[in-house]
C-alpha cells in the first residue's frame, strides 16, 4: 500500500473533482430554478453521477494489487487476506459476516467476485461507507447457520423458515475486521 502522504494526495484529488462537480450540478440545478441545496447535489453526485469503477481497482490505486487466489500458497494467504480488508478499510469499504469461510474461501469470494461488483468511485472522508455482508444475498444459509444469534433462529423457524443446522465457524475473523473510526 502506498505511504500516507501518496494516499492522502489520491483521496484529496478525488474530493476536489467530487467538488468541483457539485458546484457544477448545483449552478445547472440554479439556472434552471432547480434547487441548489449542496447536501441535495452531494448526494446525487455521490449516487447517480460518481464514476463507475470496482474496489479492485480503488485497490489498486492505492498501490494493493491482490493477486490470484490460485497464485498465492498457504503461508502467504493471511498476508494477502489482510491486505485487501486493510485496503478496503481505507476506501472505507467493511466486511460484515466473514466468520462461515476459511480463510482460503474468504480471499478468493473477495478476489474473484466481490472486488469486481461495479461501486461509484467516492472518495474517503465524504461520509459514505460501504458494507459487504458476505453471508448476505438471496441465499441466507450461511448467515442463519454461523452468524444468527439463538432468538433471531427462532423466530424466524417460529415463522415457517426454514432454519439450517449450527455450523461452527470456520474462522475468527469478524471480531478484528477494521470498523469506521467515529468522525
């Protein structure tokens, strides 16, 4: 990963261009009697008009270039691993629910699919934050299994759901996941 001061400089770079486009909805939004309300406009940039791009590539950017899952051997697995929740830490980007995958598994759902989901490119320290629940999605097998507490179990089988047997953890990885620091 790059030093602070080269981060700093890319992060800083992208919220002045964030800026400068703001100020360009907002003065449209104004000629044409549409509000001119800076959070409105933040926001909007934020979801609807921010460059398209992957965390692999925010990743990459900041200097963590993960390699193929397949190319990297055991004893260097954790390493990598770190890496890219670290990295995506300071995209502010933090996983949720890790616990239900070896490490192994973990790297390489991150590597081969998550980093590539398409994101908008807003840089840190704007207030956004993204979350990716690895146990989430449509198939919520995992998360009932290995991460639902005892009441969530039960009341969701007391509602007719079906409910898959415990599975212990595969790893003890959720309670050392980086979190947002309080702004």
């Amino acid at each position: 990963m790059h030093d602070e001061r080269t981060l700093r400089r890319i992060h800083e770079e992208k919220r002045r261009l964030r800026a400068l486009r703001i100020d360009e909805l907002q003065l449209e939004a104004r000629r044409s009697g549409g509000t001119d309300d800076r959070r409105f406009w933040s926001l909007a940039y934020d979801l609807e008009h921010a460059p398209w791009t992957t965390n692999l590539d925010q990743l990459r950017e900041i200097g963590i270039d993960p390699p193929m899952p397949d190319a990297i051997d055991d004893a260097e697995l954790g390493a990598a691993l770190d890496a890219v929740i670290d990295g995506l830490a300071v995209i502010q980007v933090f996983l949720l629910h890790t616990d239900h995958l070896d490490d192994r598994a973990c790297y390489r759902r991150l590597r081969l699919d998550v980093l590539h989901d398409r994101v908008r490119d807003v840089p840190p320290a704007t207030g956004s934050r993204e979350w990716i629940d690895l146990a989430g999605g449509t198939d919520r097998s995992a998360h009932l299994a290995v991460h639902a507490t005892d009441e969530e179990r039960a009341s969701l089988a007391s509602a007719g759901v079906i409910v898959p047997p415990r599975m212990r953890r595969r790893a003890d990885r959720d309670r050392r996941l980086p979190r947002p620091t309080p702004s």
